[in-house]
C-alpha cells in the first residue's frame, strides 16, 4: 500500500522517525548517499516557490534522484485535462509526485488516483513539509519537543497554524494560537487538535502577554498567497500582532523564533528579532532540505 503525506496527521506514527533521519542525514551532510538513484520526483507547482521547490529539487539530487519541475502552465491540467487523468499518467512516469496547490481537495484527490506517493508542498489549509521542518529545528535547538510550548501570533485560519495545531499535540507540545477573532482557525482544526492528546490547546485574541513561558513563538505573513485582494484590510486587522523586541522579550530567555518565510519586516515580524539573536529561521530554511530528503526517503521505503 501506496504512502502519501497531505496533512501531517499521515505521519501520526512516524514524527520522531522522519525527524531523526532528518537530523542525522544533516550531521553526515548526506552527500555522498545514492539511496534514491533512478527515481524522479515530478513537482508540480500552482504558487510561487523558493524554499520547496529548491530544497526538493536539491535533496533529491543529494540522494542521486532527480526532479522535474512543473509549472502551472506547464501542464494540460492548466488546459482543462482532468486531475484523474493527469494522476494516472505521471503515475506511468515518475516515482513520487510534490504537489503545491491553491486548493486542498485537488491535491487529495490526485492522490487518489496516483498510483505513487503524493506529498502536499502546501495548500490552503496545510503545510505539513514545513512543520516537521519545524519541528526538526525545535528539536536540534531544544533536544526534545514534549513538554515545550509553542505559541502562534498572527493569522490562525491558514495553512502553517492548521499544521502546527495538529502537529504540536502529535509531539506532546503545547500549543496557543494568538489572533484577532476573525482570523480564528478553522474550527474543525482546532476539535481535531484538541482530541489528539493530552497536551494544551488554547485559542486566544488577547494581546496583553501573549507569549509568556513560550520555549518557541513562531508566525507567517499575515496576506497568504491568495489574499492580496484583502491585502489592507488585514493589514489594519492585525495591528498589534507584530512580533517585536518588546513582544519577544515576555517569552522565555531561552526561547527561539520561527518564521517559514518569506518574511514582511514591519507586518508580522521586525527585522530585529527574525535576524536577532533568538532568531533562528535560516536553520530552519535549511532543515527543508534535510527535512524534504527524510520524508521521500520514508515514503519510498
């Protein structure tokens, strides 16, 4: 039976593997290994892309593979060819398929008829390459995740705060999630999350001290590839929410900073913190790849 990786739930069972091959790939800087020599990654890309598609393509060579990149107009799928049909094809092709798409049923239901593993490369509602990314830093910084607390601050109805809420309580952290109420996540996310441990889940607008006792604060953009339309309009909604010196130093002296990128200094973040001391968002760019590498790696097995 096929595996695939479109929300983070896939790897429920898996975490702690996934991370520690990650992390050990990273100290053998896993250049020599050919474990993946002939296979081909096809990445098909509907949104802009720096980090997925540079870490995949490059993992992928690191491990002896190769990766076609497929742009939105680079596909008959773009054209109207149906996603069964553009499923079972790059199926007869190619060995694993990335996905990065604008809407999270098209990507499940490629998967449901690939006849290969279908990783989810971000929609609108999940991010889950980069939350064990994530997760893969916390745990080279902090040794362990369980017992830590993770807060949130900013917009909480996107695919990075989905991933996390479902994600932290997979690894025993805690998790709050700060952001004005209308950008509150979705709630089917939040139930999920809250039946998934024993861990705090806990969903707040208040600003007053929001990152107290936090071991890691972490946000994203606050206009989401797809909301330029509303693109004021959230900038006013989120006045307040920056992260700035003042705001980081309520959190722990030992607490670090996470940003997937790309970063909007002066929106969700000041430039002093995501290059500050705390900060340690580059290590976490690189840990895509190492990351990336681990989970096709996981999938082919």
């Amino acid at each position: 039976m096929k595996k695939d990786l479109l929300s983070i739930l896939d790897v429920q069972d898996n975490i702690d593997e996934i991370l520690d091959t990650a992390i050990q790939m990273k100290k053998q800087k896993d250049k020599g290994s050919k474990t993946l020599r002939g296979i081909i990654l096809a990445m098909i890309f509907e949104k802009a892309s720096t980090r997925t598609r540079v870490s995949f393509e490059a993992g992928m060579k690191r491990l002896g593979g190769d990766a076609i990149f497929l742009g939105k107009n680079d596909l008959q799928l773009g054209r109207g060819e149906t996603i069964q049909d553009t499923a079972l094809v790059l199926s007869r092709y190619v060995d694993v398929i990335m996905y990065r798409a604008f809407k999270s049923q098209d990507i499940y239901e490629l998967a449901q008829y690939a006849t290969i593993p279908v990783i989810n490369g971000l929609d609108d509602k999940e991010h889950p390459c980069q939350v064990l990314a994530d997760f893969m830093t916390i745990k080279e910084k902090k040794g362990e995740l369980s017992g830590l607390n993770f807060v949130y601050v900013g917009d909480g109805d996107n695919n990075m705060a989905h991933s996390y809420l479902l994600g932290c309580p997979l690894t025993e952290m805690n998790i709050t999630i700060v952001s004005p109420h209308k950008y509150w996540p979705k709630p089917e996310y939040v139930k999920k999350a809250q039946n998934l441990g024993e861990t705090r889940v806990e969903i707040k607008e208040n600003k007053d001290n929001p990152l107290k006792n936090a071991d890691i604060v972490a946000t994203d953009t606050w206009i989401s590839m797809g909301d330029e339309t509303a693109k004021q309009e959230r900038i006013n909604d989120f006045q307040g929410y920056t992260i700035d010196t003042h705001l980081m130093s309520q959190a722990k002296n030992s607490a670090i900073f996470l940003h997937c990128l790309p970063a909007y200094y002066g929106k969700e973040v000041t430039k002093e913190v995501a290059h500050g001391p705390q900060s340690v968002i580059f290590d976490e760019a690189e840990n895509r790849l190492w990351a990336q590498m681990a989970i096709i790696s996981w999938l082919l097995d």
